[in-house]
C-alpha cells in the first residue's frame, strides 16, 4: 500500500533527513577506513557508495569535529595540477570508534528491520 507524500506534506522528507543527519559521522569515518582520501573525494565516495548527497559546506564541519575529537589527522598534500588538498586519516581510536559504531548500527537495524518486515510484507486480504 503506498502512502501519498501529499497525505503528510513534508513529514517523510524531515525524517529522512535527520537519519541521513544522524549517520554521517558514521558515514564519514566508514569513507576513510581504507585509506586517506581529501574533502571532495569523501562526498563522491559517500554519494556512490551509499547515496548520500553532501554539499561542501556539510562535510568540513563533520571532519572538524572529527580531528578534534583525535579521531581523524590530516595533512596537506600539493596536487600535481593545481592546489593542494587536505587529506584526511583514521586515527587508531578512529577505528575503534567506527567499529563500535558499526556494531551498534547493525544491532539497532536488525531490531528494527524486524519491527517492520511485516508493514513491507503484502497485504493479506481480510475475509
């Protein structure tokens, strides 16, 4: 059964913003878990990996925070062409907070993919 978005104008729209809002902390130390990467390489990262559209201005103040908690480093690279590009690293403590992120997300959408398997399973009719 779909639900019209003209039904709740604006609700859905809201909420899926603040849980996009919420996970990109996750989202961003997850981009760098392989390797170092600059500011517009994570939001290309996360836009084709998990859909997530960032503008600039969203992503720099994560990455702030981020260092300042000593769970990122960075250091400015010079380009072959062009400017340099402030790279960005898991810490040691990056990972691990990442880990223990990652277990907690996958523990509360377990639960809740529970919790709504049946509003995504097709209606039975009612006799």
């Amino acid at each position: 059964m779909a639900v019209s978005r003209s039904l709740v104008p604006d609700q859905p729209d809201r909420w899926e913003a603040q849980l996009r809002k919420g996970a990109l902390e996750m989202a961003a130390l997850a981009s760098l878990w392989r390797g170092r990467l600059y500011g517009l390489e994570i939001i290309r990262f996360l836009e084709t990996q998990s859909r997530l559209v960032l503008a600039e201005g969203t992503i720099y103040p994560i990455l702030n925070r981020l260092k300042a908690e000593a769970l990122l480093t960075s250091e400015w690279v010079e380009a072959d062409a062009g400017h340099p590009r402030k790279y960005y690293s898991l810490t040691d403590a990056g990972r691990e907070r990442l880990r223990l992120m990652a277990a907690a997300w996958v523990d509360f959408s377990s639960g809740l993919n529970q919790l709504i398997q049946p509003v995504l399973e097709p209606e039975e009719v009612l006799q």
